[in-house]
C-alpha cells in the first residue's frame, strides 16, 4: 500500500498561483466575492503565502505554497464526532463530506489553517456551471472542506494500472496543482517507495516540515532555498 506525500522546492516556486486557479477547476472550488472574502471567508484549498526576506534594501520576496498537509498524527482526526475526517490506508488525510456536520472541530485542531467551512451552497453564474468536474462532488452549506491531493486521479489511476495488472508507476498521478505547476516545483508520488522522488527529496538536507515541533508529521515536505551570492 502506497503512502502518498508531497515534496515542495521553495527555489523553484516564483509565485504565479497557477497551482491555485487549477486546483479550483479541477475540485469544484466556489468563490466567495469580495464581500465574504472581506470578513475573512475566503476559500482555497491551496494558496500562496508571501515572505520578505533580508533588510531593506537587501531584500527578497519569496513564495510557499501550503495546503493540508496530510498529517501522519493529524490533530483534525480525533476531535471529528463523526468521524468524517479520518486517516486512510494511503496515508491521505480524507474528508467524508457526507459524514460532516459542520461542528468545525477539525478546523480549530488544525494548525495550518487549511480547512474551510461552506457558508452558503454554491453557485455558478452561467456559462460557469458547464466547467464543473462530474469526478468531485460539489459540497453543500454546513460542510467543511479541504485539499485531497486530488483523490479522485489517484483512484482513477489505481484503477486503470489494475485492470493493465501493473503497479502504479511513478510520476504517473499528478493532482492538479502539480499538473499546472510551470516551475515543477511540485513533486508527488509514494514516500514508501525509496525509488520514487518524491521520496528522495523527502530525504534531502535542504528539506524540513511546516511547524514541525507541533508534531502533526507532515506528508509534505519544503526544500529551503538555496544560498545566493
């Protein structure tokens, strides 16, 4: 059984959020409109956070993409009464939307601040509705909602490597934000597999977690900058 992760190569990401807009096509992400965005409603189940780094005028604008981060020791899990968020045998952090009730417990355990609550149903203006992904769900008010590292390619593919009787190949299921990356700085693949690079840059010494001494273990791992002269 595969465990899936995620490496993120911070010198390679320049910020362009193309990552963003294809994870809102491909998992059927409403947007909120500047009003809800404004108190703080804003939905994305990966975005682009923003650092300066230096001093003035020696200074660097860097970029991180964060999403969830598929915890091995997920505070989200236990606190679920439902038990809609919970820890697969591949290692992904799922979300049962149909289980959801929307206590939001999930969302204050979670350090990354990753997950997100659906306000009102959504909606599509015309001709928008024609561009929604028949493979995901649209989710309704009441549930909360998160990144799946595309869990609808990943179950196609071990669906059609299957029926071919093969094992899925490495660099064979991109979910869409590493489909769209234009950099590749995004990497996915089996952290089991010692093979697999997604599992060697895991392993790699400019590698580290996002609030690693919390002790979720994250799946996903960043690869610090490199040193410029």
């Amino acid at each position: 059984m595969p465990r899936w992760g995620m490496a993120v190569d911070l010198d390679r990401c320049n910020g362009c959020a193309a990552c963003v807009v294809a994870c809102h096509a491909e998992n059927n992400i409403s947007t909120v409109g500047a009003d809800e965005a404004a108190r703080g409603r804003a939905k994305h189940w990966l975005r682009i956070e923003r650092y300066w780094e230096g001093e003035f005028p020696d200074v660097r604008l860097t970029f991180r993409p964060v999403l969830c981060q598929h915890c091995d020791n997920a505070p989200c899990e236990p606190v679920c009464p439902t038990y809609a968020s919970h820890h697969t045998e591949d290692g992904l952090n799922a979300q049962v939307y149909n289980r959801c009730i929307g206590t939001r417990y999930c969302a204050n355990a979670c350090p990354y601040n990753v997950r997100f609550f659906d306000f009102f149903n959504p909606s599509w203006d015309k001709p928008l509705h024609l561009q929604l992904n028949p493979d995901v769900s649209l989710r309704e008010a009441g549930v909360m909602e998160k990144c799946t590292f595309c869990v609808q390619r990943i179950q196609a593919a071990g669906t059609q490597a299957s029926a071919e009787e093969r094992e899925v190949q490495d660099g064979e299921i991109q979910p869409a934000c590493v489909q769209s990356c234009p950099s590749k700085a995004l990497v996915f693949g089996d952290l089991d597999d010692p093979g697999s690079r997604v599992s060697q840059l895991s392993r790699s010494p400019r590698g580290s977690k996002l609030l690693e001494d919390v002790g979720t273990r994250p799946k996903i791992t960043y690869l610090a900058r490199q040193s410029q002269a």
